[in-house]
C-alpha cells in the first residue's frame, strides 16, 4: 500500500496533557507554529503576530457558520436518558441525529424534554436516527432553549457558560453547525481590525461542520473512506473575488480546513451551493488556496491527512513532532499552525 493512502502513516504520539481542555483567557493568546510548504523549515511565533506573515493584498476567507447548541438531554417514555447530538436539520420540525443510550430506541419511540416537549424516532439510517418534533416548536428554538454546546469528545468536561462564546468564532453568524471551525477562535475583533487596517482582504464562506468530522478513519486504505455530507456555500462575489485576487498575484489564505474543503469542493463542481463529501489527502491538486491557517488534528484523521495533502506528509508530521516536543496545546481549544511558501 504507498504511504500516502496508508493510514498508519498519520498517526502520532501525543501526550494526552497537551490536549487543550478549556480556551485561554484571550483568543489571540494562543501559540502559532509556522510551517514553510516549500522546505519544510519551522518556526515558533504567536497569533497575535499573525499580520507579520500577511501582505496587503492577501485575502483571508473565513468560515461564519456558527455552531448550534446541538447537545440535548432527553427521556425515554421508560424513564431512560438519551443524549441526542443534532447532525444536521432536515426540515424544521424533522433531524438526521446521533443517539447515545443505553439501549437504542426504536422507530416509534417517543423521547420527552423536561420541559415538556416530546420527539419521536421516526427511522434509523446507519448511525444516525431521524427524529420528529411533535408538539409544533421548531427544533432549532429547541436547541436554543434547551440544548448545550457540542463540545468534542476529547474535552472531558461538561460544557459552561465560556464555551457559549468561546466555542463560537467571534464574526459567526450562519446558524447550522455542530462543531467549531476551530482556526477561526483564534480571532479576536482586534486582531481583524489590524487585519483590515494593513490591506488585507476578508470574504466568508458557510460550511456547517457535522458531528462526522470526528469520526475515525476505519478502513486501512484511506482511499476508501467515505465522509459524511456537510451543507456549503461559496457566494458568487466570493469566487469571482478569488479568481480576481489569484488572477493578480495575490494569495488566498483558508482559514481552516472547513475553509478548503468549501473551495476545493466549489473547484470540482463549479456549484456555489450543495452538500459535499470532498475527502483531500495526500496526492490531490490544490486549486484555489495559496497557504492555511488551521489548528492541530488528531491522529489518522481525515483533518489531519488534508493538512499533510497541503503541506507534506513529512514536513508536516516532522512539525507535529516539534509541536509536541514544544507543549503546544492541541486540538479545538489549542494552538494554531500556519502553513504557506516564503515564510522567512
């Protein structure tokens, strides 16, 4: 099997204690490890110092879904506890969800909110459950009133009233994900008005982060993994910005892999708009960003193999091993890395 669709090859050893369990006081405190795609050479600087790797001219696309309250606690009519992690909404009052009990319930089934409120299990497709909200309140006000934030499953702790904000990107604004675009909490107002103020250019794209983005990669051959679909837009003034920035020299800087797998999925279809399930790793042609600013992923993931896609399998594990070596902080609430050519 060649080394790039093996996925033992993306893995790495990582003390669980460099697992970031909670944000930092400030969003643009956090660490920036940065990676030059041409040699593979790395150095240390922080977030507050990302403007030193922009020029006037460059332009930052950013992800603004904003992440649902996705968690809700339930009953089953047998007194039983339910824990419902929305995947994505179908309809107003129907969702495609996760499940956790300690026996699945069964088409039919009702669940019951505290407050009153009852779903029903309508049907059961693979992992996920499509589920009906009965007494006429639309879901979505249902995650709003009584939902919890989705934190990953890697924080072990029970979500709090700082991840509200700081589980959420600062210029989020598209209702719909169940995850954070993590590249983007490390912006604060601040730092984007320095952003805008030195001449470089903003533009955002919407793709909603589904719960698959944390499922494992469970076939040996990475090729035959299928991802999950997530719902995107590029709006129209967005691509023709894109191809007006590239077509003039500039750079497109994707913050996050959410970011590429948007652009890159507009690339192949030529659709503003629709589901996609682009899997990027190693051996795919890039074709519409110039560098990326994305946090560390976990081991074997479909993250972590796009990021190799982009900036090479060894140089960007030989960063990983730098990144543990320096007790950089990792995953969502962790630090950043910044991957791009001509960095010194």
């Amino acid at each position: 099997m060649k080394q790039e669709t093996d996925r033992s090859t993306f893995s790495y050893l990582l003390p669980e204690e460099l697992i970031a369990q909670a944000p930092l006081p400030e969003r643009a405190q956090s660490r920036l490890l940065c990676v030059d795609r041409h040699t593979g050479r790395v150095h240390d600087s922080q977030m507050a110092r990302f403007t030193d790797y922009l020029r006037a001219g460059d332009l930052l696309v950013f992800n603004d879904t904003k992440v649902v309250p996705a968690r809700l606690y339930v009953q089953k009519s047998t007194g039983g506890r339910v824990e419902i992690l929305l995947e994505r909404l179908l309809t107003q009052q129907r969702m495609l969800a996760q499940l956790r009990a300690s026996k699945a319930p069964k088409p039919g089934s009702l669940l019951h909110l505290p407050a009153g409120g009852r779903l029903q299990v309508v049907s059961r497709q693979q992992q996920f459950f499509v589920l009906e909200a009965l007494d006429g309140e639309p879901l979505m006000q249902l995650f709003s009133e009584h939902g919890h934030m989705p934190l990953p499953p890697y924080i072990k702790r029970t979500d709090t009233g700082l991840d509200a904000e700081r589980y959420q990107t600062v210029y989020a604004r598209e209702a719909g994900a169940v995850a954070a675009p993590t590249a983007g909490l490390h912006f604060s107002h601040a730092l984007l008005d320095r952003i805008e103020a030195m001449g470089v250019e903003k533009a955002f794209i919407t793709l909603h982060v589904g719960s698959g983005t944390f499922s494992p990669v469970r076939t040996q051959d990475i090729s035959r993994h299928v991802m999950h679909p997530e719902v995107y837009t590029v709006p129209p003034q967005v691509s023709a910005r894109i191809a007006e920035v590239r077509g003039r020299g500039g750079r497109v800087i994707a913050v996050g892999t959410t970011v590429v797998r948007a652009l890159e999925s507009f690339a192949q279809t030529g659709e503003n708009a629709g589901e996609t399930r682009i899997f990027i790793y190693p051996g795919y042609r890039f074709r519409l960003i110039d560098a990326l600013l994305t946090n560390f992923h976990l081991p074997e993931s479909t993250l972590l193999m796009l990021v190799c896609a982009f900036g090479g399998i060894h140089p960007i594990l030989s960063a990983y091993e730098h990144a543990v070596a320096q007790r950089y902080r990792f995953f969502s609430y962790g630090d950043a890395m910044f991957i791009a050519g001509e960095l010194d």
